[in-house]
C-alpha cells in the first residue's frame, strides 16, 4: 500500500512561484497514475493536474501555461511547479495516485498567495 506525503507549500506573493513535491512509498509507484487536486476553503476538491505512469499530462484550463506536472519514476516523486501565482491559486493542495480503481491520497499542503 502506497502513502504519499506532500511538501512544499507556503506563502507567496502574487506572481511568484512554488514547486510542490509528492514523495511516494513503494515500489509499485511506476505503475500509477498521479494527479494534484486542491480546496479553496468553502469550495469543492478540484483537479488541478494529472500525468500518467507513460508521462503523459493534463491540466485544469486555470492553470495552462502557468503549472507544469512531472514525475521522477526513480525517486518515486511527483512535482507540482507553479508559477505566475495568483490569489486565487490559494488552497490546500493534494496528490493523488490512482490505477484500476485504487486511489491514494496525501495529507495536503497549503498554497497561500497574498502581498
């Protein structure tokens, strides 16, 4: 079974930028797609991004061209950077790794944007 510890977050000032990391246990990481979701307070849990175990990624139509998901299969880690940060960025962030039905999730890391 997979756990997934997510770091990285913090304060930022508005068109700064941050790169979230998402260290996973487990061998069988490779095998799994991974995704970032976040929650606004009072807002529903969205998705932010996703890349396959093949490399392939897609992302929310708020964060194109200013987030870019990747993964490093030999370090078991997937990264989140975000740049050209807006206010309205400002969530707790999660990662995922899903595969045939099984999903794992983080704890959360909170990404909070302000002057």
């Amino acid at each position: 079974q997979a756990q997934l510890v997510e770091s990285g977050g913090g304060l930022v000032q508005p068109g700064g930028s941050l790169r979230l990391s998402c260290a996973a246990s487990g061998s069988i990481f490779r095998l799994y797609s991974m995704g970032w979701y976040r929650q606004a307070p009072g807002k529903q849990r969205e998705l932010v991004a996703t890349i396959t175990n093949s490399g392939n990624s897609d992302y929310a139509d708020s964060v194109k061209g200013r987030f870019t998901i990747s993964r490093d299969n030999a370090k078991n880690t997937s990264y989140l950077q975000m740049n050209s940060l807006k206010p309205e960025d400002t969530a707790v962030y999660y990662c995922n790794a899903f595969r045939a039905g099984i999903t794992f999730w983080g704890q959360g890391t909170q990404v909070t944007v302000s002057s």
